[in-house]
C-alpha cells in the first residue's frame, strides 16, 4: 500500500514529539511511499521499498509491478547558523530489483514515474539524483 497507514502515521507523531529527531526513515511496507517535509521543517520517509528482493508476480501485474520498486534517498545534512544540524536538502535515485535473480538497477521508466510520483505526493520538495 503506497499510502502510509494510520499506524505508521501515529508512529511517526510519536517519534516527532522529541525535538532532537529532525528525519524519520521507515521501511518494510515493500512498497515505496511518499516523503513528508513537515511544517517544522522535519522529514519523513515513510517506505523505501524493496531495495535488496523482489517478491513473486500476481497474476495480471505485468512484468514491473509496485513491489518491485525502491529508491535510495541521499539526505544533506549541515550545520545552521545557531550550529543546530538540519536536512538541507532530499535527494532520491529510484531502484528496481529485476526477476528472477533480484538485481537491482536503475528503475525503468514506468518504475520511475511511479516512484517520483509516490514520493512527491505528499508535496515535499525532492531532487531527483538519478545519474545520467
């Protein structure tokens, strides 16, 4: 499920109440999902993907299915002015894990449209790193 549950939701809210976590980074729903930039300038990743394996085809999904996408997302990080440490910048090079020996590449363009188009739901500014 690309969206987060309301679970992963309230995890998230809960891990946010200390002020000394400034990014959260899921994982395991072997889907990708959306990042958050938060109105206080904190960051969620809420899922990855699947990043190392693929999981067998259902029948009717094709050969590039949902859960066959990653991404790697590549966090700057310095130091402000007041010397508090803060992510300037997101970064993301979408994956693929290609059956059936599970190798990872870079995502294929349909993989990648729906990879930029899960993570950038939730309106949080990304910079797609992908190399040429």
């Amino acid at each position: 499920m690309a969206e987060p549950s309301a679970y992963q939701r309230d995890v998230v809210d809960q891990v946010l109440r200390s002020k000394d976590v400034d990014l959260v980074i899921g994982h395991h729903a072997h889907v990708v999902q959306p990042v958050q930039r938060r109105r206080d300038g904190r960051w969620v990743v809420f899922g990855l993907g699947n990043l190392l394996a693929q999981q067998a085809l259902m029948p009717g999904e094709g050969t590039a299915p949902p859960h066959r996408d990653g991404v790697v997302v590549l966090v700057d990080i310095a130091a402000g002015p007041s010397g508090r440490y803060a992510v300037r910048r997101m970064g993301y090079v979408p994956t693929f894990v290609e059956a059936p020996r599970d190798v990872v590449r870079l995502a294929p363009p349909a993989s990648r449209q729906r990879t930029t188009r899960t993570l950038t739901s939730l309106g949080a500014p990304l910079t797609d790193l992908t190399p040429a």
